[in-house]
C-alpha cells in the first residue's frame, strides 16, 4: 500500500524551495522564448519584409508582435479572476496551474512550426504559450502567503526570482551551442538554415524543460487552502469570492493605494521587458548577423546574471530600509534607464544597459510581489487576492504593448515607444509617496 503524502509545514524549507522551483521551469520561456531567441529568430524571419498581412492591412512586423501579446494578456486578465474565485472556492488551485503549465508547454513546442508558410499557425502557438505562462503565473504567486509567513517572503520571493535566473541561463546556453554550432548536434543544412532549424528545436526544448521541472512543485505544493464540496453554483461563487474581494480592497487603504502605483509602474516594466530584444535586434548596429545574434543572448545572459544579485541587493535594501523607499528608487532608476535607451547606438552600450537592466528588473518584480502578499488581509482565499494583482499586472501590460505597438508602427522607430515609458516609472514613484513610509517586514 501507497503511504499518504503528509502535507507540508507553512514556512518548511522543503516546501519554500517546491515552490521556488516553479520559476526554474517556467523561467525558460521567459528568457528563451521572450527574451532572447524567439526575438532573433522572428527578426531574421523578417530580415527581408518587415510586413504581415493582418485582416487585410500591413502592419510592421514588431507593432503585429506587441498587438497579439497584449490580446493574450487580455483574454488571460478576463478569465483569470474567474478562475482564481473558482480555485479557491473549490479548494485546488493546482489542478488549474498544471492546466495552463500544459497549455503552455504543448505550445512551445508548436512554435517549432512557426514559418513565413505557417505564419499564422506559429502567431496562434505563441498567442497561446503567452496565454499559458501568465495564467499558470496567477496560481503560482497566490501560493506565495500560503507556504511563507510574512517575514520570510521578500527573501522567498527573491528566491524565486534567482532560481529562475539559474535554470534558464542554463537551458539559454545549450540553446546558444546548439544556435552557434548547429552541426555538433546533428542539424544540416546551409549555416543560416541550420542556426533557424537549431532556434525551432529550443523552443521544443523550452516546453520540455518547464513541463518536466514543473513536476517538483506540482508534487509538495497543497492543493489549496481549504476542501469544499463542488457544486453546480460554483461558477457563480467565482465571481462572489471577487466581489468579497473587491470590498476588503476598499478597507485596506494601503493596499488601494499600492494598486495604482504598481500598474503605472508594471505596464513600463512588464512592457520594457517583453520588447527589449525586439530593440536591440532593429535599433543597435551590429557588424554582421553572426554578432547580432551572439551579442543579443550575451546581452540576455548579461541581465539573467546580474539580476540573480539584484534581486538578493534589493530583498537586503528593503529590509534596511523598507519596501515602498526601496520601490521608488528602484524606479527612478528605471525612468534613467530608459533615458540611456532612447539614445543608445553601439553593442558596448547595449551591454552596458543590460548589465544595469539585470540590477534593477529581478528588484523590481520580486519586491513588488512580496510587497504585495504583505499588505494583504488575513484571508484563506489569497488566490483570489493575487488574482486582482496579476489582473492589474496584465491590463497594464495590454495597453502598454498596444501603446508601444501605435507608436512603432506609426513612426516606424521604437525608440519613441522606449521614451513612452519614463512617464510611468515617474508616476509610479510618485504615487508610492502616498503610502506611508513604513518597513514592510
């Protein structure tokens, strides 16, 4: 006879590190897929046309790019509260992260299809592994407040953050053997014809690697809080336990006021993020294709790297000298970085940049995060919480991407969609000021 699983203590290392796992999985696709070489790989697709036919217009090939990450991330900020409600209502929560952990993975792995023949069928794969990563990411940070208590999760949440920088350079430089060196894996071909063909098989490799990895956590983390008999009423709960949620929003000053200033701020960052190889591929001046490519994972590397101790430098700052002080700064900074983009040309600048990148964009989303889970109210349904959180996250997201994807394609630079976002970063910081300076510990 099987021996039962005994559920793990809140707080347990074993536990903490089941769930910082989770980002050395779905870290992969961040990196890879986002970051770095899907980013070289869509660029040298378009290396003659700079054009897709979309419903009958042209639209710029990085303006078509933005448009569809920003309706993935609305149809994910539509359903996700609902689906939140219903997981805490129904007391498992897991059984939707795995659910969309599947959805994205499988989609990675359809990117390998993802051609000028195939346009279409590759956007519809990438529309879904952007839908899979951000929905299965609403689960995974709920579980925050659930398996850490509060004076442990600036640390925990950077945790995270630093696994999953170590796992995707991991998986980024064998991706990068096989993209440099094609031949040594098997892969003919002329080299440009083999390098694409090598950047098709990461992508399979990114769905592997965060389905298999995924299993750890999947394996230690609780279902969820609390067993309820499911019902026929509980598609209706679901938007009840948002409306609960909705009231106690509106008694926790604190919380109300750190709401509006993390989407000023997350719709710059998030945006930033997303569009940053897209940048460095069409707006720095590389000598050849060889060094663009090259220059662009190491530029990524370069962030991953140092974004291991940024983010462990702000979880010490914060505890010195508080949360939201440490935010603003680390916005101001971003608002300065911005600044430098706007007016950079050569590789030795972008490497520059991206060093300072890697200090600040782990800070920025890791202390957010815990910020967040510490300012909430004593509750058991902290899925639904994070819901609204990851919701606020991902409108900002869609109307940072469509703002960003007007201003590209209109002016047909996206350096003034980069100065776009100094506006949010300053605006955030500002509206920081209004929650009282106080240590968050």
């Amino acid at each position: 006879m099987l021996a039962l699983k005994i559920p793990l203590e809140k707080g347990s290392k074993k536990l903490i590190n089941a769930w910082a796992f989770y980002d050395w999985a779905n870290s992969a696709y961040s990196l890879v897929i986002s970051s770095a070489i899907f980013p070289i790989y869509f660029g040298t697709l378009f290396s003659e046309t700079k054009t897709i036919a979309f419903f009958g217009s042209e639209i710029k090939n990085t303006a078509a790019i933005s448009f569809i990450t920003a309706f993935a991330l609305l149809i994910v900020a539509l359903i996700s509260p609902l689906l939140s409600g219903i997981a805490d209502y129904i007391g498992n929560k897991k059984i939707f992260m795995k659910f969309f952990v599947y959805v994205g993975s499988v989609s990675c792995i359809g990117l390998f299809f993802f051609e000028l023949d195939t346009i279409y069928l590759g956007l519809f794969f990438y529309f879904l592994s952007m839908i899979g990563i951000w929905a299965s990411s609403v689960f995974y940070n709920s579980y925050l407040p659930d398996i850490a208590y509060p004076h442990q999760q600036d640390r925990v949440s950077a945790k995270g953050y630093s696994l999953g920088y170590i796992g995707s350079v991991i998986l980024l430089l064998s991706n990068l053997a096989m993209v440099m060196e094609p031949q040594w894996f098997g892969i003919s071909g002329t080299e440009l014809e083999a390098s694409m063909k090598a950047m098709r098989y990461s992508f399979i490799s990114v769905g592997i690697w965060w389905s298999v990895f995924s299993q750890y956590s999947f394996y230690y983390l609780p279902k969820g809080n609390h067993d309820i008999k499911v019902t026929k009423d509980v598609f209706w709960n679901g938007f009840k336990e948002l409306k609960k949620v909705w009231h106690q929003l509106d008694s926790n000053v604190d919380l109300k006021r750190f709401l509006p200033a993390f989407f000023l701020y997350s719709t710059a960052l998030q945006t930033v993020l997303l569009v940053a190889a897209y940048f460095g591929e069409e707006e720095i001046s590389w000598a050849s294709n060889y060094e663009k490519t090259v220059g662009l994972i190491v530029s990524i590397l370069l962030i991953q790297i140092i974004g291991i101790f940024g983010a462990y430098i702000t979880a010490k700052a914060s505890e010195r000298y508080g949360n939201i002080q440490t935010l603003i700064f680390i916005n101001v900074v971003w608002a300065i970085l911005c600044v430098v983009a706007y007016y950079i040309i050569t590789p030795v600048q972008f490497y520059f940049l991206a060093a300072a990148v890697g200090m600040v964009m782990g800070g920025l989303q890791s202390l957010s995060r815990s910020t967040y889970s510490k300012l909430l109210p004593e509750t058991r349904d902290t899925t639904s919480f994070f819901s609204f959180y990851d919701v606020t996250q991902k409108i900002g997201i869609v109307i940072g991407m469509i703002c960003f994807g007007l201003i590209d394609n209109s002016t047909g630079s996206m350096r003034n969609g980069i100065l776009f976002f100094i506006f949010f970063f300053i605006c955030g910081a500002l509206m920081l000021l209004r929650i009282p300076l106080k240590k968050l510990r």
